[in-house]
C-alpha cells in the first residue's frame, strides 16, 4: 500500500536542502568579473609584462579605447546573462546569448574596421603563445562561472554554458590585447577567436555539470 499523498509531500520537503540567496544580477557578474580578471592578470604578468607605450596609446588613440570598450562590455554582457540565467525565470537564454554575441561579433568586426583604415600601430613582437595563454587563461574562469551557475537553478544549462563560456574567454581576449602586439588581423585570428572555442566548451559542459541534483 502506498503512503498518502500528505506524508509524502511531507518526507520529500524535508529532504530539501535550502540554496543560498543570489544577489542581484549586476552585483554578481562584477564580483565575478573582478575575480576572474584579478586571476588573469596575474597570470598574464607572470608569463611577461604589458605592451610597451601601452598607456601612451590608450591617450593618443582613440581606436583603442573603442577596441578595449567592446570587449569589456562583451564581457559585461556575457557575465550578466549568466547571473540572470542561474535563477528560473530572470532571463531568456537565446537572449542571453544574443547580446553577448552582438557585442563580441562588434568587436571582432572593429578588428576588421581597424585593419582596413591602417590605424592600428606598429606591429613590435608578439608574445609567442597568445593562443594558448587565453585558452589556459579561462579554464578557472570558466569553472568559476559554473560552479556559481550550478549553486543556482539553472535550466536552460546549455545556454548558461555558453555564455559562461564568453564571459570567461573574453577576458584573457583582453589581457593578450594589452600584453601582445598591436595588429588587427593577429587580434582577430589569435587573441579573439579562441574566444568561440572556450564558448563552445562551456556550451558543452553546461548540460553535464549545471545539472539538477
């Protein structure tokens, strides 16, 4: 004979444990974003230091600034979506995803702007593995992302995986464009596209990991 209906809601709510009380999205996505870009550059500063006449040509070159803008605001974007993807209903995640994308693809096409107008400066050297350093650069990022996702309820996981994934691949995109050469195409083809790999890894594993237990 089974148990009543009662004393069975009753056991499965004990059984429930409480989950922690999420901050507001904005709120989170700068403690993440602060956490991850303290890891990244330190990890950045340990491998060799910033451009030469970085800061000169933050004041002289307005093109730049725009380039680091798009990609912070991509980031931005990107870490939002996920705070507001983590909680049921907060979000859409095609939406999500979509104002990340649109502002990456922004910046990734002002690589293209830039090459065309011949306003990027002298090329000097590179760093010699910038691919690999923004691969690398967003693992703990990455992980960081779903472990906060995961202490949530997500539900649409494979969207929240995805933009886990920008959020955590565009800021060592930023670090190699402070720290490596100045040249739109090796932007574009090094530093940028790695980007879309680490998204694509999130994507993957945000069914596996986000899943709800």
């Amino acid at each position: 004979m089974t148990r009543p209906r009662e004393q069975l809601i009753r056991e499965l709510a004990a059984d429930l444990a409480p989950r922690p009380r999420l901050g507001a999205p904005g709120a989170a996505a700068a403690g993440f974003l602060a956490a991850a870009a303290l890891g990244v550059g330190a990890a950045t500063l340990a491998v060799g230091p910033l451009r030469p006449g970085l800061l000169r040509q933050l004041a002289s070159e307005p093109g730049f600034a725009v380039d680091l803008l798009l990609g912070g605001l991509a980031g931005l974007a990107a870490a939002v979506g996920l705070m507001r993807l983590r909680a049921p209903g907060r979000a859409v995640g095609a939406r999500a995803a979509a104002l990340a994308g649109l502002l990456f693809t922004a910046w990734a096409a002002w690589q293209l702007l830039d090459f065309w107008a011949g306003n990027a400066a002298p090329a000097t050297r590179g760093r010699g593995a910038c691919v690999l350093e923004v691969l690398l650069y967003s693992l703990p990022p990455l992980a960081l992302a779903l472990w906060l996702a995961r202490r949530a309820a997500p539900l649409e996981r494979g969207w929240t995986g995805l933009v886990a994934g920008i959020a955590a691949g565009v800021l060592p995109a930023l670090a190699m464009q402070l720290a490596c050469i100045d040249a739109p195409l090796h932007a574009l083809g090094l530093h940028l596209a790695p980007v879309l790999a680490v998204a694509a890894l999130g994507a993957l594993l945000g069914p596996l990991t986000l899943r709800r237990v």
